[in-house]
C-alpha cells in the first residue's frame, strides 16, 4: 500500500501557507457558515431555520428560503445523536438517496431521484468548496473523502441539476461537506476519539481547531480499517458449481468473501484562513478490496487510490457592494490496482495518474436591494492522464495516455431578483468548452506483436446549461418554488481512448432536464413540511459494450449513446419537535422512471425503486440521547442485457435476479459529559434485527453474481471519544 511521505506533506505546506500568512489587508466579514457553526441548529424553531445561510447552492451566502433548489442540511449535532459511523451512513438517510453496493471498485454508491448508474458520477462532492474527482474516470464516489465524521461541521445536500454553478457531472446535485467552521459554539470543537466495531473495525479520528492572532485553522485526522463482510458466495450465486471449475476455480477454501472484502483510509486535512486569505489541503488515501469480472481466488483483489488536493484563494471586498474571490486548486490522483483471479499464477496489474489545476474567478455585485448577480470564470487544465493494464492471462495489455493536456473554459453566472417581497426570479447560466485533445492506446507494449492506436476525441462543441427559479411566499411560513435546471456530463479521458481504440464514434455529452415544484411550510415553529413533486429527462445516457475479438483474441470494450429515461417523482419531508427533548423526521420518497428507447417502452428501468422510506428519531434525558434511524428499500430489477442468450435461443434478458424490498432499523445511544470531563460514549448498532436483504447484481459482476450481493449484517461499533 502505497503511503504519503511526511517529506511530501512538508513540502506542500512550504509551498502553500506562505500565501496565507502575508500581512492582512483588511478584515474579512465572518461568512454565513461560521454563524452557522454558533447556533444549535437542532434547537432552533424550524421557522427560523429557513432563514439561515448557507454557501453550496449559489456559491454565495443565500437564505435557505431563496435558494433555486431542493436542500438538506445535517448538522455535527444530528450526526452526533444519530451516531452516524461515516459519510455512507449519513447519505442513506438523506431523503431520496438510496445506497447500491456492488462488492466493487467504488465502495458504497447512491443512487438519487430514480437514477443509479454503475459508472457513479450523478453528482458532485466537495470537501470545503473542494471538488473530490480525479482526471482519469472523472468519478464522484463518497470513498474518494475518507474524513472521518468527527471532523464534520456540517453537510449540504443541494437536489436537482447544478452545472450552472459546478459544470460537468452535477447531474442530480452537490454534496458539500464543510470541516472549517472557525466560529465555533459554546461547545469545544477539539477531540479525540478511538472506535471498535465488529468485523474487525478500529477507527481513530482527531480534530484540532483554533485561532491564534487573526489566523484560524482546522485539522483533522482519520484513520479507518475493517474486515468488510463475511458471506458466502451461495447468497451471491444460484449455483455455486458455475464458479467452482475453470475458469474461477472455486472450492470450499475460497467460497466466502472472508478476508477478501477489506479495507482500510487515511485521512489528512487542513484548513487556514488569515483576513481574505485561504487554503484547504487534503490527503487521501483508500485501499478496498472488491469484487469484479468473478470471485477473488485467494486474498482478494486491491484498489488504492492516493488523493492529494491543494485549494489556495483570497477574497476581497472591493466595495460595499462589490467582492470578488479568487481561488488555485491542484488535484493529483495515483491509482493502483491488483487483481485477483482465476488461479495461484494469475498475474494482472492496472495503474493509473492524473493531474488537474484549476483557476476560478468570481465576482458578486450588488445592483441594488433587489438584484444581486454572481458571476465567474473557470479554467482547468488535465495533465498527465495514463492508464496502464497489463492482464497477462486475458490477455491484455495497454498503455492509454492523453497526448496533450485536457483543457476547458467556462464563463457561468446567475442573477437573483426580488420582484416585491413576495416574490423573487432566479436566473443562471453556464458556458463551457472542453478542447479536443488526442489519445493514444498501445496494445502489448514493448512486444514485437505491438500495435499503436492514435485518434483524437474531436467534440468541443460549446455547452450551455442553466437554471431558472420562481420563488414566492405567501408569507414567512409558506414557501414554493417553481424550478428549472439543466446538467451535463462530459464522457472521460477514459470513455474516449476505449472509443478511439475501438474504431467507435465519439461520445456525446449526456444530459438532464428537471421541472420541479417544491413546496416548504413551517404552520407551526416546531412543525415543518418541505414537499417535492420532480420531472427529469435524461439523454444520450452512456452504457458500456464489451466484445471479444476472435481475430487478436482480445477482448474490446466501447461506449455508446443510447440511454433515454424520464423521471416522474415525489418527495415528502416531514420534521415535528411534540415535546421537549424530543423530535423526529418521516420521509418518503415515490418515483417512476420509464426507459424511453424504443423497444424498451414495456421493461422496468434496473435500479430504481418505485418507493423509498425515511425515519429519524431522537430523545434527549440528561446527557443521554438514544436514537433510530429506518430505511425502507422498494425492490429493485437487474440491468436488460439485450445480447443475453436464453435457453430457447432468444436474446434479452435481465443479467440477475430481482431483489426484494427490505427495512432497516439502526439504534444509536450517546451518553456525553461523561465522568463530567467531556468525555463520551456512543455505542452505535446497525442493521438493528439483522435483517437479510440483497442489492441487485450489477457491473462487472453481473457475469456470475446472479442473486446479487449481501446487505450489511448486523453491526456494533462503540466510540469513546473526549472533547476539549
């Protein structure tokens, strides 16, 4: 496993807290989000929550009342009482997400508002303002931020498509997860925490915070290994004599997924702010094990990832009505895979780098009390975009390589309106270009059988996407809001070589339209109902193609354009306090996707349950808060596989089995104040009654896995952790 060197740490922050430790310049105002960090927001009336900033929808302060979007946030003090044990847990329980788990390459996966796709890049997550994607896949996986929940101020959850403001690939939102709130509250922000758990899980987190002279800072440690599950292949498999002779070889030393589903993340942040100035650094780095192609023959197959980001920038306001905010960010991205099939000989290896520097500028002006406009300018630069993968026994090899760097402009702006006080338009745009750039694939490099493909991915076509917003209130109680937004997702570095090298077209960019009436009313303050009824429609979706080509017995794989489906849903939240010390959240969400390419007008779209349920309560009795958290799953059918060969010859049919709905129930009891030392106690149990269930089969394992792959069994996990 590959390691970050303190000599490379070192040499970041050389390079790095310069900028922010140059004399101030003038005092910065204190941002939306650290007032947010003085106030228990689990205490507040909901009437006044409405009223709050936040930053993530609008790159902005705005009121949650006026933001053009759907939104939730969760606080440290819900993740605390709900003894949420990462960011997976947190997100299963945001109202319409619903977690898949294929055993595979990206950990846990969400799908959102009827969507999931195996590919997962549906919507963005930052750390900070900070973007956690790579140059290679262009992934947006919550396994890529390993932060551990100690170190979370809060999460914002904003729904719906989000290009106008964040570009490529915030198709259904952004998860923005914010570890620098510098205020503070009344409580101690510092601590320290040790957890065990079952399979094998030991978690460490550390968090310091602080502000010396007019430097603030924030950072955070985390450190996460487990044995992952333990299951036997029977529940992944209808007969196990499919994998028990040639070519997966399996027997009854190597029939569990014991040991070959495990894990293990580091985590390293850290955040500084001195008047305008500001930098956030992350390292990251992720090793799990998975499953894919067939089952892991002896100590499982390895993917590592090492994440380093860099974000440096300086905010000024030039006038009373006048600011601008300007901000560096260079990511860098090694990813290593070891696979493990088929026999003890077996020998195959990936690797993949990639680095992405970022400049973006923007300003906000105020024109009057009624208008506001923010506006920005994006430059991004992909340099260095390798990937190798040497499968011996397949056999393929390849080196794919971007011949030049990827490079992409964008111009974006949105403009707020208050028509009267009751009323108030909302109008964004985007403008982004992505260059054509040249890709190269050598087969069998080195070798005298070598070959070399070279193309260039020529679609550099200007995209525009946007967003449009009505928001009236009928008063301060009664909020709608009547939404427009449109998104786009760019095909990867890695979708294009694999077109190139297949002789395929080029990929067009998918797409996303939604239509959304949102509705939120607070009739009582310790009573809120927020209320969505959406329409999407998705467009030149991608889905990959593989083909085995007897003349270079190799096998190819290609993408195309064929995906249409819409969207018709509904989403209900429901919070209520009755009494003290006591409150409680339902949701629910209903929705139909219907798969509109033609001839697939009468198959249910694979992955997308028709219903989902959400349950949250906490009680409160000295310094004891016990807890539950409840999810319902409706059931959920397999990808169609349209070249699949039935017994009687056809073709088309479902890769796996359809899997049942299912319930969950999670308890949580937090003791704090702990020997009256700030010490604290949370013992935390998942999966509650032990529930059986399974996640359809899907990816690369829809090739033998046709019962699907196991849910979380039932699982404990104690922390005792101490607060100064």
């Amino acid at each position: 496993m590959t390691n970050i060197g303190i000599h490379e740490v070192l040499q970041t922050l050389a390079v790095t807290l310069p900028a922010i430790f140059l004399p101030p310049l003038a005092p910065d105002p204190l941002h939306a989000h650290e007032q947010l960090a003085m106030i228990d927001l689990l205490e507040m009336p909901f009437e006044e929550l409405i009223n709050l900033d936040i930053i993530s929808a609008g790159k902005q302060e705005q009121k949650i009342k006026d933001i053009p979007a759907s939104i939730e946030i969760v606080t440290r003090k819900e993740i605390e009482n709900y003894g949420y044990a990462d960011l997976e847990d947190i997100l299963k329980n945001v109202v319409g997400m619903y977690t898949m788990d294929e055993f595979g390459f990206y950990g846990k996966t969400f799908g959102i508002r009827g969507y999931w796709a195996s590919w997962p890049r549906n919507m963005v997550f930052l750390l900070n303002g900070v973007p956690q994607t790579e140059g290679i896949f262009y992934n947006h996986i919550a396994m890529y931020v390993n932060v551990p929940v100690e170190a979370i101020d809060r999460i914002e959850i904003v729904k719906g498509p989000m290009s106008a403001m964040y570009g490529s690939g915030a198709f259904f939102g952004v998860v923005n997860i914010i570890t620098n709130d510098f205020a503070g509250d009344l409580t101690p922000a510092n601590q320290v925490s040790a957890s065990y758990g079952s399979l094998e899980t030991y978690k460490g987190a550390a968090r310091l915070t602080g502000v010396e002279g007019e430097t603030s800072y924030a950072l955070n440690f985390g450190y996460h290994q487990a044995a992952g599950p333990d299951e036997p292949l029977s529940r992944m498999v209808s007969d196990l004599s499919t994998v028990a002779g040639p070519p997966y070889n399996i027997d009854d030393t190597n029939n569990t997924t014991t040991d070959r589903l495990e894990l293990e993340t580091k985590h390293l942040s850290l955040s500084l702010a001195r008047r305008g100035f500001y930098t956030n650094i992350s390292f990251d780095e992720n090793a799990n094990e998975y499953y894919s192609i067939g089952p892991s023959y002896s100590d499982g197959n390895l993917y590592t990832r090492n994440l380093t980001k860099i974000s440096v920038g300086y905010k000024k306001q030039l006038a009373d009505n006048f600011s601008v905010d300007g901000v560096l960010t260079y990511h860098d991205t090694v990813i290593n895979i070891d696979y493990d099939y088929l026999a003890d000989n077996f020998f195959a290896r990936a690797a993949a780098n990639s680095e992405i520097y970022e400049a973006e500028l923007r300003s906000y002006y105020t024109f009057s009390p009624e208008l506001d406009i923010t506006t920005g300018l994006v430059y991004q630069v992909i340099s260095g975009n390798r990937f190798l993968i040497d499968h011996h026994n397949f056999p393929i090899q390849t080196d794919q390589q971007a011949l030049d760097d990827i490079k992409s402009y964008a111009f974006f702006s949105q403009a707020n309106y208050s028509v009267n006080d009751a009323l108030r338009l909302v109008a964004g745009v985007r403008l982004e270009k992505q260059s054509a750039y040249p890709v190269t694939q050598i087969n069998f490099p080195g070798s005298a059988t070598s070959t070399e493909i070279q193309g260039t991915y020529e679609h550099d076509d200007l995209d525009m996407v946007g967003n449009l917003a009505a928001i009236y209130s009928f008063n301060r109680r009664n909020i709608f809001k009547l939404l427009y937004g449109k998104a786009v997702n760019r095909p990867a570095f890695f979708n294009n070589v694999a077109q190139i090298a297949a002789g395929r077209p080029d990929l067009e960019p998918e797409y996303i339209q939604t239509l959304e009436l949102n509705y939120i009313a607070t009739p009582l303050a310790d009573f809120a109902l927020q209320a969505s009824i959406f329409h999407n429609e998705l467009d030149n979706l991608t889905s990959r193609v593989f083909e085995y080509d007897s003349a270079t017995s190799t096998y190819i794989s290609y993408y195309a354009n064929a995906g249409k489906m819409e969207t018709n849903g509904v989403e209900l939240i429901l919070q209520m306090k009755p009494f003290a010390d006591f409150q409680a959240q339902l949701g629910a969400t209903w929705q139909d996707t219907q798969d509109k390419r033609d001839g697939f007008e009468d198959i249910t779209v694979e992955y997308s349950p028709n219903f989902l349920g959400y349950l949250k309560a906490s009680y409160h009795y000295a310094n004891y808060v016990i807890s539950l958290t409840g999810n319902y799953v409706d059931e959920m059918e397999t990808h169609w596989n349209v070249e699949k060969v039935n017994p009687d010859g056809s073709r088309g049919g479902r890769v796996g089995d359809k899997v049942e709905d299912y319930v969950t129930l999670d308890a949580n009891l937090r003791v704090n104040d702990l020997f009256n030392k700030n010490y604290y106690l949370n013992l935390k149990i998942a999966n509650l009654f032990d529930q059986e269930y399974l996640y359809p089969v899907a990816g690369n394992n829809s090739a033998w896995a046709d019962k699907g792959t196991p849910g979380g069994q039932r699982f404990f996990l104690a922390t005792i952790g101490r607060k100064f």
